[in-house]
C-alpha cells in the first residue's frame, strides 16, 4: 500500500446494521478504521463481533446501512485480493503439511511461481511454523493451524487484515510474538489490522479501539482516552463502567 494514504479511512460504517430474523445483531453502528492502524474489536461473546467481521470482510448477509472498505462498498469483488480474513476457526487441509497449504493457497491467490517459494518461507517465518513446514497440519495443535491459517492470509500482502479471536488458545509468548507482528505488519506495510478479542488485557496493544456490546457499539478511542473517559485505571474497568452505564440507561 502507498504509505502517503496511511490515516485515511480503511474501513467507514454509517448506521450499520444486520438482521437475523426478526433480531437485530447489528444496531445502527458508526466508525471509522484508518489505514495502517491496528485496531482492537473487543466486547464480550455474543456481542456481534464476528458478524461485525463478516460484514466488512464482504460474507454476511441482511446488511444495511453504509459500508466502505477501502474506498468501495463490502463485498465488491475488486476487494477479494486485498482483504485477508482469517475466522476462529483453522482454515487449513488437515490432510496437507503446512507447507503444502501454503503453496496451495499461493497459487490460488496469484503468487508468481518464482516468488512461491520465497514468500511461503516468509509467512512461515512471520508465524514461528518454520520447524514445522513438514508437518500435516493435522498433527499439530490448536494453536499451531490457527497460525498456519493467519500464515494463508498474508501470503497475498492483503491491505486490510482481519483476525477473529487470533490469540485465542496460545500461550503468552506466542500471543505477545503475534501482537508484534501484527504491529510491524501495520508500521513496515501499511496494512490495517482489525483484530477481535473477548481478552481484555489484549487491548492495551491496540492503537485504537472498538467496544461493543449487545449488537451496540459502546466507546471508540484509544486506550489513553477510554481510561480517562471513564477515570478508571485499566481498559477493562473502563469496559466495565461502560456496560454498567449502559445497562442503567436501558433500565430508565
């Protein structure tokens, strides 16, 4: 990405909102993502995250409202090759070694057979899968094919990087090596990064935050500012008071 658009909006949502039946999951969300930045989605299970996820990665269905991605509407088909979206669950063949997966996805995506290699030996070195390249993807653990699923995404340099719950099942090392390269990805490459997490000490790693609760969005700043909106002292209190506040306003 040309870094002289760094700060403009990734991601622009007007009165975004997504039915499910007759529920609505989404409710009238507001917010804007800039480029390069790597922003935290947080909230408890339930609150409309992943559908939120689904909705700027183009997948979900019953949208309405205003949704820009990268300057066109969710889900032209012009953002196939510049959005990579890795779900909670592993998206790997079990039956293939990692290696196997990655040059399958490299071709699928368009890499250039001289840059094949080059660029599967990357990823694998970005997610710390290098010992592991030759290993069926069935044999390792839950945190290794999550890995092996964020290493797929990055084969194609996607402008805006989508993580639901990358984190979840790793141990801290492992979490605090991703969230690094997450940081680097966005300050080397200029890729946006939005990453979800029910994890709130995650969310001091994030430039800028999201807060969600119940289909609704709660609080959106930086860590720095949601602590002094709320006077607490931790983001999770913060959260805390928030869904408090909320909770009393919808009692009124």
């Amino acid at each position: 990405m040309n870094k002289s658009r760094m700060g403009e909006a990734a991601v622009r949502a007007r009165d975004l909102r997504v039915a499910r039946g007759r529920a609505q999951v989404l409710k009238g969300l507001d917010f804007t993502v800039r480029r390069g930045s790597v922003t935290g989605l947080l909230g408890p299970s339930g609150c409309g995250k992943t559908t939120l996820m689904r909705a700027i990665a183009g997948v979900q269905a019953r949208v309405t409202g205003t949704l820009d991605v990268l300057g066109q509407p969710a889900g032209s088909p012009p953002l196939r090759h510049l959005i990579g979206y890795v779900t909670q669950a592993p998206s790997v063949y079990p039956d293939l070694t990692v290696r196997q997966n990655l040059e399958y996805y490299a071709a699928v995506l368009g890499v250039p057979r001289v840059d094949l290699a080059a660029r599967v030996d990357a990823a694998l070195a970005d997610v710390d899968l290098t010992a592991h390249a030759g290993a069926l993807t069935a044999n390792l653990s839950g945190g290794q094919r999550s890995r092996a699923s964020l290493a797929a995404a990055l084969l194609g340099s996607p402008e805006l990087l989508i993580l639901d719950e990358p984190t979840v099942g790793l141990d801290p090392v492992l979490r605090r090596d991703l969230w690094a390269l997450f940081h680097r990805l966005a300050g080397r490459h200029g890729t946006t990064l939005l990453i979800s997490s029910h994890v709130m000490d995650e969310a001091d790693r994030c430039e800028r935050l999201l807060l969600m609760r119940a289909g609704r969005l709660l609080a959106d700043g930086t860590p720095a500012e949601l602590r002094d909106r709320t006077g607490a002292e931790t983001v999770e209190d913060a959260f805390l008071r928030l869904v408090d506040a909320d909770v009393a306003e919808e009692r009124v």
